[in-house]
C-alpha cells in the first residue's frame, strides 16, 4: 500500500522557498536524488535513456523542466529548446523499428507558465502564440503534445488555451489532476470533447476551498474521474504509481473494452521501474514521463512529497555520502 506523506505540506512549501532552494542544491549528495528522477541537464544526456526506454517496449513523455517564467528570455528560449526536442526525438524515433500501434511513442509535456503565461497582461497570449508554434512543429513530426496541469490559479487559462488549441490539433492532451473539487466535472466536459486526458492526482500545495485533502477522498475522485473518461470519447491517460488506482485502470479498461491503442498507463521516470517493465510485459501500453534539463528542484521536491519511500531515498543518499 502507497502511504501518504505526512512531510508533504512541509515539502511542498520548501519547493517555493528559495533558500531552501540555495541549501538543497548545494549539496554534493543531492546529485544522485536528481540522478535517479531525472535525465540529464541537457537533450545529450537525455536522448540515450530515452532510446533505452523505446527500444524496451515503453512510450516517452519528454518535459523540459521549467516553470513561472517571468521574462520573455526565457519563455522564448524553453520554445527554441523544445522545438529542438521534437525535432530530435522524432529523429530518434525513426531509427528505431515501427511500431504497431498508430500511437506516437514519442511526446512532449510542457507547462503554459514556462511559455509564458505569467508575462504580465499579454502573458496567456504569448503562452498560447508559443503553444502553436510547439503544435506546428509536433505535427510536422508525428510527436504528441500534453500540456501539464500547473497551481488551481492557472487551471482555467491553461484549458481554455487547450480548447481553443485542440480545433487545429485535436490530438493535443491535458493533465487534469483529480485533488481539484472539480475534476470529475472537468473530465466530462473535456471526455465529451474527445480530449486525450492524463488523469493525476496532483502535487501541488492548494488551499482546502479548491482541493481535496482526505486520501480517501482524492482517491475516491480519481476512481470517479478514470470511470468518466473510460466511458467517453477522449484517450486516457492513467497516471499512477498507486496500486490501487492501477488495478482499477486495468478493470475498467476491460470493461470498457480499451486496450493499447485505446488507453494507456503512464508512470514517472526512476519511479517503479520493475512495475512498469511489468505492465509493458502484459501487454499493457505504458508511457515514461521523462524530465530533463537544470531547472529540476522543483520537479524534485514535488516527487520527495509524494511518497515517503522516495524521501527515505533522498536521506540515504545524504547519508551514504556524509
């Protein structure tokens, strides 16, 4: 059984601190907890575990981390550095055999604040303007898209640009995280759309107004939320580590008559590992999300939160080399 964190409030609030920030990334140990959730700094480090988990059977979500970008710098150099990623993930892809679903194995998930949401009045704009030029080039290169669920104060913004998106690239998929007190009526409207929906539980810290704080009851969400999208028209995602919640995919895939090509499972990145090789063994479509690149502590702290096992990794690490 996944037991909740009882440090995750004290960690999430940590993943916003900056001095928190300076302390953790110092640490020399600290490089083999990154190590262990994230790919590399750069697409060179990136790209061979990336062909490693292809050529295994298992399909790629590549998010170049980075988020609440608040200069036009940076939103325009994550842009050049993701159009660069599809181009080579793509590129990668051909080398390898083809495949006999019609699903791409390669995709890219992305965050609206690192392209630039958050520039001020003109910011959703200019995050939508850089959405189309990411679709365009996916497109071109038979590459996914999903766009990531962010803080509850982004959630409408983020699905209207994916609304208005998806009437060009209906392929274009959405993370909805099922903590929030409206996701199931979330998943309805965006099922009855035909949307590809990644179904989460969230990890971000929310207020109680917005978002569930009982286990049972978050838990309880996502089984309403996966039965929802099972039923409709879109493409889920199952996202998940908890058992629980994966047995429960597996179920009502089965009675919904899913199966690979339908749904697919996806699974974190040095989370698992033996699990998911598991579910691609069965037969089970299951998709990595691979983060890359150096602005990873609070993509770190987020996982730290989220299951005690992976703090118990972090203290070990800074044990073993104290």
């Amino acid at each position: 059984m996944i037991r909740i964190n009882p440090l995750r409030p004290v960690i999430l609030a940590a993943a916003g601190s900056d001095r928190m920030k300076r302390t953790i990334t110092k640490v020399p140990a600290t490089a083999a907890v990154v190590k262990r959730f994230v790919a590399g700094e750069t697409r060179a480090e990136l790209l061979p575990v990336v062909r490693e988990l292809l050529a295994g059977g298992r399909t790629v979500s590549v998010d170049f981390l980075g988020e609440y970008t608040t200069e036009r710098g940076m939103a325009d150099a994550a842009v050049t550095e993701y159009l660069a990623l599809i181009g080579e993930l793509a590129a990668l892809d051909r080398t390898l055999p083809d495949s006999a679903s019609t699903v791409p194995r390669v995709e890219v998930s992305l965050k609206l604040s690192a392209l630039g949401q958050f520039l001020g009045a003109d910011g959703p704009a200019i995050a939508a303007e850089n959405l189309h030029k990411l679709c365009a080039k996916a497109a071109e290169s038979q590459v996914w898209v999903t766009v990531d669920a962010e803080d509850h104060t982004t959630t409408e913004e983020t699905v209207a640009a994916v609304r208005e998106m998806r009437s060009e690239f209906p392929w274009l998929g959405l993370a909805v995280q099922t903590y929030l007190r409206d996701a199931v009526a979330r998943c309805r409207d965006l099922s009855a759309e035909g949307t590809r929906i990644r179904l989460c539980k969230g990890a971000y810290q929310e207020p109680e107004t917005v978002a569930y704080r009982k286990r049972a009851e978050v838990d309880a969400s996502y089984l309403e939320c996966l039965d929802v999208i099972m039923r409709g028209d879109g493409y889920p995602m199952v996202a998940t580590h908890d058992p629980a919640m994966l047995d429960a995919g597996l179920r009502e895939s089965a009675e919904k008559y899913r199966g690979p090509g339908d749904f697919e499972f996806q699974m974190l990145y040095g989370i698992r590992d033996a699990e998911q090789r598991r579910l691609v063994g069965e037969g089970q479509a299951l998709r990595v999300y691979v983060p890359y690149g150096g602005q990873w502590y609070g993509y770190l702290m987020r996982r730290l939160a989220e299951r005690p096992a992976n703090v118990g990794f972090f203290l070990r690490a800074l044990t073993e080399r104290s």
